[in-house]
C-alpha cells in the first residue's frame, strides 16, 4: 500500500511539474491606442497578401512567421526579428484574429523574450478600437 501511495504521489509531482513548464507566461491584451503608445513595437507575423488586403498598424514591423501554406521556419524568423528588437525590447505580437499571434508569443517567451504581448483579437479588433489602419506598401 505504501508503495503504491509513493508512486501515486511521483505521478502527481511529475504531472505538476509538466504543467508548470507547459504554463508559459504570455500578457494578453486588446488592442487599444494605450498599448500603442506604450512604447511597444508591434511586430505583425501575417503574410504579405493579408498586409495589403486589411492594411497594417502605422509603425508596425512587418516579419511573416507562417506562410500562405501554415508553413514556418522559426529560426530563420528568429533570426530577422533579432536584427530589429533585442530580447528584453517591450513587443506586441499581432496576427489576423490572434491565435498564430498566441503561438508566436508563446515561442518568444521560450526563446528568451521578456516583454511579450499577444494582441488578442488581432488586427481584426482594430477598427472596434478606433485604430486606423494604413496601407502596406
């Protein structure tokens, strides 16, 4: 009895300990002109045609992570985003609707970024929040 009450508490210990790690902490926020001027950088991970189609936050870097085939390369991703903002650099991931943004975010934070935001609602929410979009060129 006692070995098996052992075993049933590694099982919870181990089966904590996985959902800590799968628990990664990524802030949430709707897309408001505060979190603009907050200092943030937006990097929005759509892909060309969807920049031209709804337009693109003013000031905004424009980096793909998934193509038109949901396909990525996440180091190559990686590797441009780290020539434009460092690690501990305050950035708002942003998508369509929000879910691929979730993903990237997620990602980052694995990957050593401090100050991830995921703009839930993506550009989608952007006219409900009085932000004007401009034309991708």
């Amino acid at each position: 009895m006692k070995a098996r009450v052992a075993m049933l508490m590694v099982t919870v210990i181990m089966l904590m300990v996985t959902v800590a790690v799968a628990a990664i902490n990524v802030h949430q926020s709707i897309l408001t002109p505060v979190l603009l001027n907050s200092g943030v950088r937006v990097i929005d991970i759509r892909t060309e045609k969807e920049w031209r189609e709804t337009g693109i936050i003013k000031g905004s870097l424009c980096l793909t992570f998934f193509n038109e085939d949901r396909q990525y390369d996440a180091e190559a991703f990686l590797a441009k985003l780290k020539k434009r903002v460092k690690p501990n650099d305050k950035i708002a991931i942003v998508c369509r609707s929000g879910n691929r943004s979730l993903q990237v975010s997620k990602f980052l934070v694995q990957r050593g970024f401090s100050a991830v935001t995921n703009i839930v609602g993506g550009i989608v929410s952007a006219d409900d929040a009085g932000i004007k979009l401009v034309p991708y060129h």
